[in-house]
C-alpha cells in the first residue's frame, strides 16, 4: 500500500461554522468575508446563520470567483450573500459603507497579500464600533497545505496589524490543524 500526503477539505482545515460561532455571529448580523474564495467557505455557512434578516458581502478581486458565489447562491436559493468585487490592497477599494459591518472576516488573506495595513485598514473601515473583527491564517509550523513558511505571518504580526487599525484584541483560538484566529473588537 503506499502512503502519501492525505489532503483535507476546507471543513477538516476550518470548521466554517465553529469559527462563526466563536465570532459571536448573530441573526440579522451585516458580514463581509474579505477574499472569499470560489467555494465560499465562510461566505455560505455565514448567510444562513444571519437568516433573512442579515446580509454578506462576499468581496475578492476576482470576478470568476465572484461568479462562482453567485452561480452557488442561485442554486441554493440564498438571497442575503452579494458578490462585491474589490481591490483590498486600495484604501477604498472596496465599495462597503464606513462603520457599516457587523462581523469582518480576513482568513487565510494576509499570508497572501503585499499592502497588509492597508487590508486592515479597510476591515477596520467598513466595521461598526463595537463590530469583530477574526483573523485566520497559516500557523508557522509546517504544513503539507498551504503558502511557504516565509510568506506566514504569526499570529502576534496579524494582532499588531488589526491593533494598529483600530482593532482591540479580544482572544487568540485554535482555528484548525494548521490555522490560528483571533477576534478582536473594534474600539
């Protein structure tokens, strides 16, 4: 028998729901999932834990995904999610009212993107007083997954960036396997 590297779906990597939870999301909450990716893993789960009375922004800088996100709401019948097309490396590159979202999503982006302040900032931005704010990225250790160990960020990084925007920490969690959150609160 040969054995190899046993790759995980997105619920084995991050429990959607359990993170959510943990966010303290709510019915009738305004969430914005900050690249959302084409499958959104978060974007779907969040969409039904705030009911009709909620709604979430599925923002990425790609259109095939946002594409992605409207062919799957249709076939599942869910009108709370809209696709919003964004560059989130541009201080108001994301077309989401100030102070307007009750729950921000950044997971598995600043690993990814150059302009980490500036993504951030726009969470900050587009967050209510009192919103929260969850972090979720790749832990240092290795990994069969994910981008390569210099492009990580810790986890004390991504705190001081979401603090730097605005951001209170509130608490750091066990995400995954191979991720680590945090929530924080914005002042």
């Amino acid at each position: 028998m040969r054995m190899g590297i046993q790759f995980h779906g997105g619920n084995e990597l991050i429990d959607a729901k359990k993170l959510l939870t943990r966010a303290g999301i709510k019915q009738g909450d305004i969430v914005a999932d900050l690249g959302c990716g084409t499958n959104g893993h978060f974007v779907f789960p969040a969409a039904h834990m705030v009911g009709s009375t909620g709604r979430v922004y599925a923002v990425d800088l790609l259109k095939p995904v946002l594409d992605s996100i409207r062919s799957r709401s249709k076939m599942e019948g869910v009108d709370n999610v809209e696709p919003i097309w964004a560059d989130l490396e541009r201080s108001r590159g994301m077309k989401i009212a100030d102070g307007s979202v009750d729950l921000t999503i950044l997971v598995n982006d600043l690993s990814q993107i150059p302009q980490k302040t500036t993504v951030a900032q726009e969470a900050a931005r587009i967050t209510k007083s009192g919103g929260t704010l969850v972090v979720g990225d790749w832990k240092q250790t290795a990994s069969p997954l994910g981008p390569p160990a210099e492009k990580r960020i810790t986890p004390a990084i991504a705190r001081q960036l979401a603090q730097d925007a605005g951001f209170e920490y509130s608490e750091e969690f066990e995400a995954g396997p191979y991720h680590y959150g945090l929530i924080l609160r914005k002042k």
